[in-house]
C-alpha cells in the first residue's frame, strides 16, 4: 500500500441496476470465506483530494447534471495481489466514462494517471490459492450495471473508514 494518500476525498459512482443485488451478493459471500473489510460497491473515478470547497460541490453537482447515467458491462473477475484489488470485476473504459472521469479529475486538479476501471468485491490480503478457490464459488455471468450517481466519499483507510459525504444524481432527472 505504500505511496496512497490514507485519508482524503474520492469521488466514486455509485451503481443501479437489476443485476446489482446478485453482485452484492457475491461480494457478501466473498467477505463470510475472506478477511477483508466492508464496503459499498463502487467504481473509483477520481481522488484523491485533500480538500473539497463549496464552489468544487456546486461545480460537481452541474458535471451530475450534464451527465447522462452510464450503462457498464462487466468484464472479468480477476484478483491481484495488492489489497484494494484484491478481486474485483474489469470495466470497460467507455467514452462516456473517461469523459466523465476527466471532467471531475480536472475540477479536482488530481492526475488522470494510473487508472484502472474496476468495481472491487473483496479488499484484503490473502494468498492467490484462497481468493482462487473462493472465487470458484462465483459464478461470473456478462453483467449489465449503470452507474447513476456520484459519491463523494471521505476516506480514511487505516480505520477502514469510507463515508459518503456527498452523493450526486446524474442527469437532470432527479429521484
């Protein structure tokens, strides 16, 4: 985990879909065999920031607004040794998605590098036997997702601490 900022402000989309309850179900089933905290389902799109002023919510809230809610196919499951991809679903990087990513990556002045779409089931450190054996247990189907909203969500990851702050409808529409 060296060289991640341990507390500070992400932005995350939050996910809808008929298919989200299965996926939280898979997730559930991953925690019950795996050490590992609990989480909210997520795709990362930006952070992190260590600060967020008025002006920057009021900027987000009007880039929700002018974005359309995104429709994800997810791809593979897949695990890699580093604890917050752990085992997690690959996300095609979509036209839609990058140009949402850059906006609030631009707003926030945080570095489009190192991006990695992905919605992770299990964060923790375990053996790749374990995760492959716990993830035989998954059955991995094509899975349609959307993501509708955008989390800000403060962190503080040596309390396993993520708690939404900010929570911002896409498109005009709001519920």
């Amino acid at each position: 985990m060296g060289g991640r900022v341990a507390c500070a402000f992400w932005v995350w989309g939050g996910l809808a879909g008929k298919e989200l309850n299965k996926i939280e179900t898979q997730q559930l089933n991953l925690r019950n065999e795996l050490l590992g905290p609990k989480f909210r389902l997520h795709l990362t799109l930006a952070g992190p920031t260590m600060a967020l002023y008025p002006g920057q919510i009021d900027l987000l809230a009007e880039i929700g607004r002018e974005t359309s809610p995104i429709s994800l196919t997810l791809g593979e499951l897949n695990s890699t040794p580093d604890f917050y991809t752990s085992i997690f679903y690959e996300i095609e990087p979509t036209k839609d998605l990058i140009k949402l990513r850059t906006a609030i990556s631009s707003l926030l002045n945080v570095s489009l590098m190192h991006w990695h779409p992905h919605i992770s089931l299990h964060y923790g450190l375990e053996t790749e036997k374990k995760k492959a054996a716990c993830t035989s247990l998954v059955s991995y189907q094509s899975k349609e997702l959307t993501l509708n909203r955008l989390i800000v969500t403060d962190v503080d990851e040596p309390k396993e601490i993520w708690k939404p702050v900010y929570v911002i409808p896409l498109g005009r529409e709001r519920t």
